[in-house]
C-alpha cells in the first residue's frame, strides 16, 4: 500500500504520523527501508509478547551469531537453515554475511558459528575476505570465553579443500575462542552432511544459550540483518522447477575456436524471480551413449535397480538423470579402487599429487573404461555422488524478457585419450538438449553482486568471454529503469569477427547512449595479444576520475588468471593516478570493496 493512501484506508495513523513516516522513508534506500521494517516488525512482535519492548537487561543476552561466507550461495543456505533450527529451539540468532559484518564486532559475541565456502587455490570467497584478513592482524581482539563451531564447503576435487574453514577456526582458536563442537569439511554433495552437523552442532549450544537466557530475562528477538534479496521462490536447489528449453542459439562464428550459446529458457508456470547479478541452477541429463558404455565396462545389466538416497530406479535412469560422471574426484577413485581391487588406482589412494595428477584430465567415465571391473550395481552407485546442478550468470533481466531467463553457454570441449570429452551440462546444453524440452532449473541469489541503488551512480563493467553474461542483465535493467548512471563496458575475446558476442545489442545501447563508452580486447587480431587488463592500463586516467566519482566496478569471468590480472591493472591504475604504494592501492580497492564498490562474479 502506498503511504499516500494509508488514510483512505482503515489505518490506525494519524495524518501527522502518515506524514512523518512519508518524510523518514524519503530519506532511506531500500536497504535501510528493509531493515527499519524488520526492526519495526520486531519491536511489535516483542510488546505483543511481553508487552514491553527488549529492555536493557534482555540484550546481554547475546545470540547465536552465524557468519556465512558464500560465493555461489551454498554457504548461505546452509547457514540459513541453521538459523531456522536455532530458531525452532527457541534460541536467539543472528544471521550475517561476513560482508555486512564489523570485523571489530567480534569482541562482543559470547557465541559464533561460521559456516564458509572455499574457491580457486584455497582462496576465501569475495564476501568473506576482510574478515578472513582482520583475523591475522594485530586488531583483531581476544575471544577467551566465546564458543565457536565451524562449518566447511568445497569440491575434493581441488587440492586445497575446504581449506578457507580451516584458517577460520584455526585463527579463531588462536585468539582464544574454544571449538565446542567439531569441524565438518563438506563436499559438494553436502545435503545429509550439514542436516546432522547442524544437529549436532545447536545440540552443543543449546545448554549455555538457553542459560544466559532464562538469566537475561527470558525472551530475546531475533533481529533482521543485512540486505534483502529477491522473493523466495518455491522451487529450489532441492525441489527445481521444470521449464521449458526455448532457443539455443550459437553465438560464435563458424571459424571461432570457441563454441558459445545463448540459451533462453520460459519460467512461465512458475514463482522463480531473479535480479541481474544472480544466477540459474541448471541440472542435466548424462550422455546415454555414454553410460551405456560404462555398464558394459561394469557388466551391470541397464535395468537393475538401485537405490539413490530413499528413491528405487533402474540403474541405466540413475547415471543419466541422478549421478555426476563428468566431473571426477578422489572420492570416487579411492571408492572404485577399493571395491574393483584394481592395483594401478589402489596406488594412487597413497599418493595425493598423484591422484590429482591422474584426475585433471579424467571424466569419471574415463576412469571406469581405463580400470573396466565387473562390480555390482548398488556398489557403482555408492561409489558415486549425485549430480551437481551447475550454475550459470544471469544474461537477463526480468524487467526485460519477464518471464524468460538468458543465459551465456560457453561449450566445455576437448580431446583426450582417443575421443571427444563435453561438459556435463554445456554439453547437454549444446549438444544433446533439444528445443521445447523439459530443463530442471533453480534462480541462486547472489547479493554480492548487484547494481547501485542510485541510478545515478556510473558503472565500469569487466566481462571477457560468457564473463558479458550478468553485463548483459545489467545494461537491460538499467535501460528498462532509464537509469541516468554512465555505463562502460570492457570485453574481450579471440577474434572480432567470430567472437564478439551480443555485438548488435552491444553497439545498440553504444548508439542510443546506454552504454556511454564500450573498449573491446580481441587478442589473436594483432601480432602482439592484448587483453581487457592491457585496455584498463590504457584508459587509465579515466577510469581513476570515474571511481573518484563514484563508479562502480564490475568483473565477470575466470578467477584464476583474469580477475587477476584485472585485479593488478587497477592496483597500477591507482598508484599511477595517486603515487600511493602498492600496499596503499590495495587498501583503497579494500575500502572500494567494503563499500560494495568493487564486486566480482568470477568462477
């Protein structure tokens, strides 16, 4: 209801009060909207209660403090069904994003949980860094008395598993906070996993919370914290929504080396929304040809039943619709090693460099047609994990295409041991899926990621490759709102003429004035190669007096070697423009990042 007929209606303000609340919510962004409504809400909640609001003694009673750091949103999850059983038991929690929390807050919790995820070569996600820093300095406070339980997602697949939850507690502990309940380092089929650390964990909490607080005076509020995020939908990771594959269009010239798609898929039937930033959940269907030449390497017949979690399906539906057979893991070798007793992989279980040495070029359907064993079929089947749904950056905006999602597919391809090898879901995608068919899909928020609330606010946005993707979502959101911010795009790829993707739209919005300045980055056009971090050097004065004038900056794409190189261009960008020291352009792009000012979606 508008505020401006709130005296239309029955409502129990005044014309003072209707004016004075037109008058504060003038004043606020949507984010401070948000949370003033979820105080608001608490306060009456509390007098309904107690008919008083918290008193001063009421609030030494500390909470559950869950600190979450995600970079796709599994760590979010998991931490928010956390709070929803701490909740349940009656405990006071507080949930936060270890990017919306004060570092110097920590010498005031009494009782921490951190549930955090693990990227690239043990790095800590975007959201978690300062945090993950302050940790190490001399700042950071002593924690003797404060019970703590830490909560750890990643992939075994990568070296450093897990590695970013590790650090957490060990620092932790060494400023003198005591595990009190222990570490569970999760693998990406995690589900099971964190339902009973979760369990456990409120089950070692519990006594001392509920203590303080029958001693503080009963009850205590669990209040809102950090920013709103788009409506919850019914369909989720766990129950995904069946949509309909629309188009599948290829994007790269007949001569590029890369083989990229636009896909379009219709939510029409469902509650799925979306903001430009978030990203699709995807799950895909096995190449049946392929696992038909698994089950022969295993002489298990096709229609043998087994059992996946609580459901019974024969064997051949289980590897192509619930099993990942793409992407390989230790995991999966030590357990077929052991079960087939094959001597070559049963080596590889002592040898850690190795295994991963024998992993980086292996689809778990090149393991099995390398070791072919006879092995029974429930054995198979629990040597495996289920399939991940893969997620992908948004190229959409909902404002725009309604009820549509984009996407930007770039086609995982290669040749090893004799023969063609796809990715799990690109392949799918690209190869197998055709149009018109039923796709399981999900929308993963990520709040890390957004447009400035001011229109008015420029944006510099990094996007090499199906980086463009979330790009594309935010100039079409910003086109359908007339935002009057400037926009300026950087991109890059191998050739101009078979790689430029969306380049229509893209010098659309150049002309009609979206898009106030577009360099593009085509690095096998030229002898010498030059890429997006080459053409940031390059303009780098202006892009030192936008970010002085309050631009945004954006980067999209591969974690390991661009967001790098982007990263140092702009460190250089800085001490060129300010003659600060490298340490103290690192610091300004912290304090960008702490501003929400500097934001990356890479993977």
């Amino acid at each position: 209801m508008l505020l401006g007929q709130l005296n239309a209606a029955a409502s129990p303000l005044s014309q003072e009060q209707v004016q004075k609340l037109q008058g504060l919510v003038a004043e606020l962004n949507p984010i401070q909207q948000a949370w003033v409504s979820g105080y608001l809400a608490a306060n009456a909640n509390s007098a309904a209660l107690g008919g008083q609001a918290p008193t001063a003694a009421a609030s030494d009673a500390a909470p559950l403090t869950i600190l979450y750091g995600s970079q796709t949103g599994n760590a979010k999850g998991v931490a928010t069904k956390l709070k929803e059983q701490a909740e349940s038991r009656g405990l006071a929690v507080k949930l936060v994003s270890m990017s919306d929390y004060k570092p110097t807050a920590l010498k005031k919790e009494k009782f921490l949980t951190v549930v955090v995820s693990t990227y690239g070569e043990g790095e800590p996600p975007e959201d978690a860094e300062t945090l993950y820093e302050f940790l190490t300095t001399k700042k950071a406070p002593k924690l003797d008395g404060v019970k703590v339980a830490v909560l750890g997602l990643g992939d075994s697949s990568y070296e450093f598993f897990c590695q970013t939850a590790k650090d957490f507690e060990e620092r932790l502990n060494k400023l003198g906070a005591e595990t009190i309940f222990q570490r569970a380092d999760l693998d990406v089929d995690y589900d099971d996993e964190a339902a009973t650390w979760i369990t456990g964990a409120l089950d070692a909490f519990e006594p001392d919370l509920k203590a303080q607080q029958d001693a503080a005076g009963g009850q205590v509020v669990s209040m809102p914290f950090g920013a709103p995020t788009a409506a919850a939908s019914q369909y989720t990771k766990q129950n995904p929504f069946a949509a309909e594959l629309v188009t599948v269009q290829k994007i790269t010239g007949r001569d590029s080396t890369k083989d990229v798609r636009h896909v379009e898929i219709s939510l029409e039937g469902s509650d799925i929304t979306y903001l430009p930033g978030d990203s699709l959940g995807v799950y895909f269907l096995n190449d049946e040809a392929r696992v038909d030449e698994l089950l022969t390497h295993t002489q298990i017949d096709s229609g043998t039943l087994v059992k996946v979690g609580e459901e019974s399906l024969p064997i051949r539906d289980a590897l192509i619709e619930k099993l990942e057979l793409t992407q390989s893991y230790p995991g999966f070798v030590e357990k077929y090693a052991v079960a087939t007793g094959t001597p070559e992989l049963l080596k590889l279980v002592e040898d850690k460099a190795a295994m991963r040495e024998y992993i980086e070029p292996r689809q778990i359907f090149d393991v099995v047609a390398q070791n072919p064993a006879k092995i029974d079929a429930q054995t198979l089947v629990d040597c495996l994990r289920k399939l991940q749904a893969r997620l992908y950056s948004i190229a959409s905006s909902q404002s725009e295409v309604e009820e549509e999602v984009h996407l930007t597919v770039g086609l995982v391809e290669f040749d090893a041991f004799g023969s063609e090898h796809l990715g799990g879901c690109s392949g799918y995608l690209a190869r197998r899926a055709e149009e018109g068919c039923k796709v399981k899909v999900f929308s993963e928020h990520n709040d890390n990621f957004r447009l400035p609330s001011d229109d008015n606010t420029p944006i510099i946005m990094v996007g090499p490759g199906t980086g463009i993707a979330p790009f594309r979502a935010f100039l079409q959101e910003r086109d359908s709102r007339e935002a009057q911010g400037k926009n300026w795009l950087f991109f890059g790829n191998p050739h101009f003429t078979q790689d430029f993707l969306y380049q229509v739209e893209i010098q659309g919005y150049l002309k009609s004035g979206l898009l106030s300045k577009v360099d593009v980055a085509f690095s096998r056009d030229q002898a010498e190669k030059v890429y997006v971090q080459d053409k940031l050097r390059k303009n780098s004065k202006e892009i030192f007096e936008w970010l002085e004038a309050g631009a945004h900056f954006y980067v999209c794409g591969d974690a390991n070697r661009m967001a790098k190189d982007v990263h140092n261009a702009l460190v250089d960008i800085i001490s060129e423009n300010t003659g600060k020291s490298y340490e103290d352009a690192e610091q300004y792009l912290k304090d960008l990042r702490s501003a929400n000012r500097y934001q990356k979606d890479v993977y």
